[in-house]
C-alpha cells in the first residue's frame, strides 16, 4: 500500500483492510452457506448501535460469499427495495439469468472472446413467482444467492420479503438472508405478529470488541500496511481511546495516522492530538444523533447515571429520578437494547457507547 494514502476507513458502510473481531459471526454464516438449506445461520439479523460496524459486516460476508460461488443482492429497506432485490440480482448473475428471459448483446471482449448480455425482461408474476424464476435458473448452474438487507425496519416489504423467504426455505432453495438495522428498529420488525418466522433467525448483538488485543493487533497491523510504525505505549494509548468500538477504531486510527504522515513512527503526540479529533469525530458523526432520539426520559435515566463513576446501581438511579425500580427497569431494558448501556452485574450497569457519558457531562452541565 501506498505509504502516502492514509490506510484506515471510518466511513459508513467500507471494509476496513483489517477487520477486528466478528471473526465468529463471519464463521458460523459461511458454515450456513456450505451447510445447505436448514441451517439457521442462513437467515441471521446483525443488530447494534450506530458505527457498532452493521453494515461493513454485511459487506464483508458478501464479498466473502462472492469468492466461494454465490452471487449477492445488497440492499437497503426502502421503499422500492423488493424489486431492488430483483435488480441486484440480475445485475450480479446477468450471464446466467439472461437465458431466462429476453435478452440482446451489449458488448463482445477483446478479440471477440466472451459475451456480455443484458436482460431486456423478467419473468411475469408476483414477486415470489419473479424470485422463484430467478433461482431455477440459478439453481442450473449450482449458484446460491446472498440477500442482504440493511436498516431494516417494519414495513410491508419487509414483512412480505419474510414472508417469501419462509416459503424459499420449506423448498430448500439456495438462498441466504442477512439483516442488520438499529436495536429500536430491529425490535419493532421482530414484535410484527407476521413476521414470527423472523424470531428463529440467528441474532447477533454487535457491541465493542472485548478482547483488547484484537484491537491492538487490528491498529498496529493496519498501519504497517502503509509501511509505517507505531510507538508501543501511543498504540496502547489509541487502543483504550477505541473502547472497542468499531467505527471508533477506524476513527482513532485515521486521526492518529494523519498528525504527521511524512514520519515512519506515530507518535504518543501524534495519539495525543489524533484523540482529540477523533472526539469531536464522534460526537458530530455518532453522539450527537444517537441522544436526539433518546426520548427524554431516556436521557434523564442517563443523567443520572453520571453521579457514579463507573457503576451505577439501578436501585440507585430510581430513587435519584423519582421512580419505582421496576419503572427504572424499563429504561433500563430500553437503553441496554440500543446499545447505549450494558450490565455490569445484577442491578448494576456502565456506560457502553464510548465517549457517550463525557458528551452528556459536557452538554449537559454535569460535573463529573
């Protein structure tokens, strides 16, 4: 890699050249892929808060999937996303799917060698005849085929992709469904009556990596790919400013890597200042927008929260507000979901979402 181009990524979406943690979820869906219809890795829902890496995850097992023989339509839950669906998929497999339709040749390869074709129609029917149509084809040429749906919500779409794919499953069809959305959204689609079948699917919670030194590693690594270096104690100090958190890995190393690029080794000042933007970073990319949807309520029970150190008691936190423990409970459980809080015990909880509690002292008058 070039050692002028800055090699981190935090922005939305990119993979990253080294991908910290997640190795097991990536693990137990390939496995779903080679295991055949049935298994319940095949339709598997990625839920976590924003820059908790959702949507590199969905990429990143696409691309994976690509190099084992499946073709992937990456969509997201808009309006419109069913035919979307459809589109991706021919976009991705036209050589195949041209047989079954109408088709006309677009483009011959050098010295006349290979055909491009585009599909001009598709099949007629509703869209599961239309998704059925697509897999015989597909199924001719020993070819699986990866949905990925990203932000998901409840809506009709969704409900009737569910639905759709519940019946693609009972006919064995080769045919994975990956999703990933934010806690709130995920359990609105989850509480949906219609879409029962979606509760068996495989649910991972993406929050920090708790394993320090796959953070360490996944810093220190992805800075040689530049062909520089990084001080022993300034990576340690970047690791703890990451709190694990994956976009914040991305966004510590992109600031630390930029302080004074013409040098082979980053610095501790380098780490120093690179924090500093990366704090304001965060707050402006992910803080900011996380708390503007807290209801207030939610935001109070945080408050409250910033008396304590680093645990709260929830016995606590409810006399501090006013309430009952089982009212507090339901913030509680509210905050957990998102990713914003996690337990530390029973009746004892910390601050997940890094960075999160010295925000809320700033903006919010508290001193910690």
């Amino acid at each position: 890699m070039d050692d002028k181009i800055n090699p981190f990524t935090p922005t939305f979406g990119k993979v990253p050249p080294l991908f910290a943690g997640r190795k097991y979820i990536i693990k137990d869906v390939l496995e779903g892929l080679q295991a055949g219809p049935g298994n319940p890795n095949r339709a598997s829902l990625f839920v976590g808060a924003r820059g908790s890496g959702k949507t590199a995850l969905l990429v990143k097992i696409a691309n994976e999937a690509s190099q084992r023989g499946w073709i992937s339509a990456r969509v997201t839950a808009v309006p419109g996303m069913l035919e979307d669906i459809l589109e991706r998929t021919y976009a991705a497999g036209n050589s195949f799917l041209a047989e079954g339709a109408e088709s006309k040749i677009t483009g011959l390869s050098v010295a006349g060698f290979g055909v491009t074709r585009e599909v001009k129609s598709k099949p007629l029917g509703n869209w599961r005849t239309q998704m059925n149509a697509v897999l015989d084809v597909l199924e001719r040429h020993s070819i699986g085929l990866l949905i990925t749906v990203d932000e998901v919500k409840n809506t009709d779409e969704m409900r009737l992709l569910a639905a759709t794919f519940q019946h693609l499953v009972s006919e064995e069809r080769e045919v994975v469904l990956l999703m990933a959305g934010l806690p709130q959204n995920a359990s609105a689609l989850l509480s949906d009556e219609s879409v029962s079948f979606l509760r068996r699917a495989a649910s991972h919670q993406l929050g920090a990596i708790h394993e320090p030194y796959e953070v360490r590693e996944t810093i220190q690594k992805t800075i040689e790919l530049s062909g520089r270096t990084i001080d022993e104690t300034a990576l340690e100090e970047a690791t703890i400013a990451t709190g694990g958190f994956p976009f914040l890995i991305q966004l510590v190393g992109y600031h630390i890597w930029r302080q004074s690029p013409s040098k082979n080794m980053i610095s501790e000042s380098d780490v120093t200042k690179g924090i500093r933007y990366a704090q304001e970073d965060m707050e402006n990319r992910i803080l900011k927008l996380t708390v503007s949807e807290l209801s207030d309520r939610d935001v109070q029970f945080l408050l409250a929260m910033l008396q304590d150190d680093e645990i709260s008691q929830l016995s606590a936190i409810a006399e501090r507000l006013g309430v009952s423990l089982t009212y507090a409970g339901q913030y509680r459980l509210r905050l957990i979901e998102q990713g914003i809080i996690g337990a530390r015990g029973r009746g004892k909880l910390g601050f997940d979402l890094p960075m999160l509690k010295d925000y809320l002292k700033r903006t919010h008058s508290v001193k910690g």
